[in-house]
C-alpha cells in the first residue's frame, strides 16, 4: 500500500491536505443533514447561516460572509432560489442591487436546522477536536489572516525562494 504522500510532505502539500479534511468533514456532515431528514448540502448551510443572522443580503455581502468567490455565491444562491429557499429581488432603496433573502421555507428550513441539526454537526466535530479545538480555531485564523495579508507568491522572493 502506498504511503500517504500529502501526509508525509507536511507544509509543501498543506493546501491538499486541508482540502481532503474539507471533504471528509462536509461528507460527513451530509451524513448528518441525510439522517435528520433535510435535503440540503452541508455547503448550502453558511448562506442560509448568514441570511438568518445578516437578514436581506446582496450576492457580493453573501459572498463576502461566507468567503467565497463572488461567482461560486451566485451558483449556491441560484440553487437554493430555484429550491425556493432564496428569493431575490430588487432593493427599495437602489434599484440596482438585488438582494437575497430567506423565504418562509428557508425560514423553516434553518429553524429546523438550529434546533436539531446544527448542534449535533458542532456536537461531533467537538468530539473530533476535543482539547485543541481553541487552538486550531485560532492558528486557522492565522493561516487565512496570513494570506490575506500576504498571499503565497508575495513570500517568494525574486529568486523564487521564500523570505
């Protein structure tokens, strides 16, 4: 059996391996959303997160909330619109923005979810963290603070070596 090369090349393979754990841990999570009944994808749950807490949101501000690229925003709300869990339409004040809001089944559908659903997702991964959760939350921070501030190819130097 081969050796899992990701694992062994530690920091030069870190953007794989976080996105395997990513897979893993929205799989999983579906796996949760299957068993309480809803017929949702784990990915789906931050736009609903954010409408619930933001109220009415553009595509740009949902985007920015759930730090996706702006296009990826526009594919899950246009889903979760024609899913009739979104509606969008233009805003009152300037009649160039469209804004997205929850409709009364989205409404149900995240009330559903913050009773039930969402405790035992954060339940279990608790459970898989427990006793650095505070810790990797915070390096996390640090690792997306990081390349904001200062992205991969900004720390090489004109010699293509890091600095």
């Amino acid at each position: 059996m081969p050796q899992d090369i990701v694992r062994d090349f530690g920091l030069l393979t870190l953007g794989s391996r976080f996105k395997r754990i990513g897979e893993s841990l929205q799989a999983n999570t579906q796996r949760i959303l299957q068993m309480h009944g809803l017929d949702l994808q784990g990915a789906q749950c931050p736009y609903l997160a954010a409408l619930d807490r933001e109220g009415p949101l553009t595509v740009g501000e949902i985007a920015e909330a759930v730090g996706v690229s702006q296009p990826g925003a526009t594919r899950a709300i246009g889903q979760m619109v024609e899913a009739g869990l979104m509606a969008m339409a233009v805003s009152d004040d300037d009649q160039r923005r469209r804004l997205v809001s929850l409709t009364d089944a989205g409404r149900d559908v995240v009330a559903f979810a913050k009773d039930k659903v969402w405790p035992d997702i954060e339940a279990a991964v608790s459970d898989l963290c427990r006793g650095f959760e505070a810790d990797l939350l915070r390096q996390l921070a640090i690792i997306e603070d990081g390349l904001a501030e200062r992205p991969l190819i900004q720390r090489l130097g004109k010699d293509g070596k890091s600095r």
